[in-house]
C-alpha cells in the first residue's frame, strides 16, 4: 500500500505553492510480516523552522501469540536534529494480550529521553477491551530547557476500557 498526501497553503505566511508540505507512506504486510517506511518535508517560512524533514522505518513480525515490532525516525531541520527508536512486544494468551516497550530519544541540542511501559489488555467481548498500562521516563535534557535531572523524570499508571460502536 502507498499512501501520499500534499498540503497547499495559499498565501499563509507568504506560502503559495500547491504542496508547500508533503508525506509519503509504503506499508508491506504478509504472513506475519509487517513493514512501513514514510517520510514527510514540512516545508515553508508558514512552519516558523524555515524547514524540517521527518523520516521513519517500521517492522513487525507476528508469530502465534508473540508479536515483535521496531521504529526509528528522525526528525531534522535547519537548527535541531533527533533520533528516536523503539521496540515492543506484546504476548496474546486467552482474552488478554500482555505488553511492553522501551525507546530513547536522542536530541543534538536537547538532551534524551529513555522510556518504558508494562501493559495489560484483557477483551471482555468482541468490543469492548478493558487495559493497565504503567509508564516511566527518565530525562537528560540540558539545563537551559527549564528542567534538570531527576526534574525531568516522570512515570504513570493509566486504566481505562475501549468500546468499539
């Protein structure tokens, strides 16, 4: 599958191309394998970055009740640059599906984030799911952005239900 999408402006802070901003999209899925790759150019002054840029790469594979998935992406424009990356997995058995993840975010002027989550899925029908989900971060972001060391940090603990109409 392709996916593509232009955005026009006309004449917002002197923008007036038709595709001032772009994305473009390729996903693959078959037996098991899923794999994705996009990019997008957020072009014109209409951005206040002059010009930014965002590439991501995606896999997941699925085996019986294991699933595995992994993404990067960078982001980059004129004055900043960053990486980020994650990895999942998510074991289905009986109505539930256990999750987890951990990912980094890499910046060149402000600092990374490492991550973590631990969830829970529990489908009580067809329709209706109920989940727990706890999440924690660690920050290594420079002083001058407002926040320094254990400051930074955060964790959560969400439950909630998802009911499809």
């Amino acid at each position: 599958t392709v996916a593509a999408a232009i955005q026009a402006k006309e004449g917002k802070h002197g923008d007036t191309g038709l595709a001032d901003a772009y994305s473009i999209a390729a996903m693959y899925s078959n037996t098991g394998l899923y794999l994705s790759a996009a990019y997008e150019d957020l072009n014109g002054p209409g951005n206040n970055i002059e010009h930014a840029s965002k590439g991501r790469v995606g896999a997941g594979y699925t085996m019986n009740a294991f699933t595995a998935n992994a993404i990067y992406e960078n982001r980059d424009s004129k004055n900043w640059n960053q990486d980020h990356w994650q990895l999942q997995g998510a074991y289905s058995f009986g109505n539930n599906v256990a999750k987890a993840l951990y990912g980094q975010s890499d910046s060149n002027d402000q600092g990374n984030l490492n991550s973590w989550a631990i969830g829970l899925d529990h489908k009580l029908s067809k329709r209706t799911t109920a989940y727990a989900l706890y999440v924690d971060s660690e920050h290594n972001i420079n002083s001058e952005m407002g926040c320094s060391g254990s400051s930074c940090d955060g964790n959560g603990f969400s439950v909630g239900m998802i009911h499809n109409f």
